[in-house]
C-alpha cells in the first residue's frame, strides 16, 4: 500500500509482469540512495527494509519527517535525480541521467535486454540495450525511449516456449535478476573443473568458440522457435558449428575461461534475442 501511496498505480503497471519481481520505481530509488552512500544492497526494485531504513537515513539527513515512505518530498531530497521521477514523463535519450534513466535500464533488463550498470545515466550500453528492445518489439531502434517503448514494455515478460533439461547436474550459484547493481542473465552451475556440460535440449551448434574476454569458451545451440541457449566459461569445446546436437549429448566441459573467479558453467536462455530466466524452462 506504500508503494501505490508513493508512486500512484500507472507507475506500477508500467513495467507490466516485471512488477512482480521488482518495481522500477523501487529500482530507481534505490540506485539514488545508493550514489548518496545510502543504500549499499541490490537494485532489487524491493521497498524492503534495507531500503525504507536508507530512505529513513535520506530523510533524517534533508531534516523531513522519518517515516521511510519515499513521498514527494523525500525525492526531492535526491536533488536533480529525484525530479525525474516516474519513469513516462519524459522520452529519454543517450546523455540522459535522473530516477526515469535508471528505472528504464531495471525494466529493459527484466524484458531480457540489460545494459551495464543500473546507474541512472543514460549511455551507450543503455543505448544498445534499447535498440535491441524496440528491435524485438517492432519499434524503430532510434534508441529514444517514448510512448511506444513504454507501451512495450508492459507487456508480459518474455517466456521460452521450449522446455530445458539441466545442462549440469549440481548445485546453482547465482541466479538470474539483479546483483548489486548489475542484472546477471543466467544461471552459474559451479562445478569441478572438466565436469562433463550437456546439451540442454536438442538443437544446432550456432557458434563454438573464443566468445571474447567475458564470455571465455562457448557454445551457442539453436533449438527452433527463435530459442537459444549458451554455455560459457568452458575448459574445452566437445562439438562444432553446424552440429546437430541431441539433448544431454556433451557439448563441452566445465572451465574458468574468460572472466570468471573460479570454474563453473554459465547457462542462459534466449528468446528471439531477449533473455529469459533458464529456472522457467526447467
């Protein structure tokens, strides 16, 4: 009730099904709580109690009532970024920064497309990351977020019409959503180093090889009806391009290649361009 108190009931539909795992609004309150040296948790979109506690330290500092609801007064406390809120009121283009900027980049991530940091400045990631978006949505890429693009992105979160297997049998790390203020589009499935990775369903080899610094070794198969999946990180590839693969066959083997702390599988989902989490395939 806090949260239709605060941001009015528009703000929460305005992300659609993303709502449910996080409101942009939060979101984007909790990324300028965060610059302000607030707030040191995940932009998770959660009005929780880390947060109202961090609101509670902005409003004890601007001299405002300590209720840690973030009403009106206590966004413009955030200064400049606070007056750009809610997400809608403005279109939004590269150079941009403010409370709508960040809210955005919480959205697009949610709808499979995240940028870099959730930040609240507008760059060439964010840029990047909306072009692909209205790509998917029929929307000219112009990489301006208007009325078009803020209709798009009420719709329902992306699903993946195909059931996945586990490409690793074990334990999983992290998960798909937010991590401080970052969006990780997969799951980690850490494992020992050279443990055997399958082939999540049956599909064709796409791509295996360097995937670049972040991605280390990988493999991409292609399963039909746009869907994708990608194995990262891999000690040694098993297959190659233009295989045709059955689901469980072994298309490579547990590694620490590219950027990664320790050996482990890193698996996502994708769905005509636009991650989904791999958990709702399963």
């Amino acid at each position: 009730m806090a949260t239709l108190t605060v941001f009015g009931l528009a703000a929460l539909v305005l992300a659609g099904s993303a709502v449910a795992t996080g409101n942009p609004e939060i979101a984007a309150l909790q990324v300028g709580l965060r610059a302000r040296g607030l707030y040191p948790g995940t932009v998770d979109g959660v009005l929780g109690p880390g947060t109202e506690n961090a609101v509670r330290r902005l409003q004890r500092r601007a001299g405002l009532p300590v209720d840690g609801v973030p009403g009106k007064r206590t966004r413009k406390a955030l200064g400049r970024y606070g007056k750009r809120a809610p997400l809608g009121g403005r279109a939004l283009l590269l150079g941009n920064r403010g409370w709508d900027v960040a809210a955005l980049q919480f959205a697009l991530a949610w709808h499979g497309f995240p940028s870099s940091a959730i930040d609240g400045t507008f760059g060439s990631h964010t840029y990047e990351a909306l072009r692909k978006f209205q790509r998917r949505e029929g929307i000219a890429p112009d990489g301006i977020a208007g009325p078009a693009t803020f209709a798009a992105l009420r719709a329902p979160l992306p699903r993946s019409p195909l059931s996945m297997a586990h490409p690793l049998i074990g334990p999983i790390g992290d998960v798909f959503g937010p991590r401080g203020n970052r969006f990780h589009a997969g799951l980690d499935f850490p494992a020992p180093k050279g443990a055997a990775i399958g082939a999540a369903r049956s599909g064709r080899v796409v791509f295996a090889g360097w995937g670049g610094s972040g991605w280390g070794n990988l493999v991409v198969i292609a399963h039909g009806s746009g869907v994708r999946t990608l194995y990262a990180h891999l000690s040694r590839i098993a297959v190659k391009v233009g295989k045709n693969v059955s689901g469980g066959a072994t298309i490579g083997f547990v590694g620490a290649s590219g950027r990664a702390t320790g050996p482990h599988l890193h698996f996502e989902v994708t769905v005509r361009g636009a991650n989904v989490d791999p958990l709702s395939t399963f």
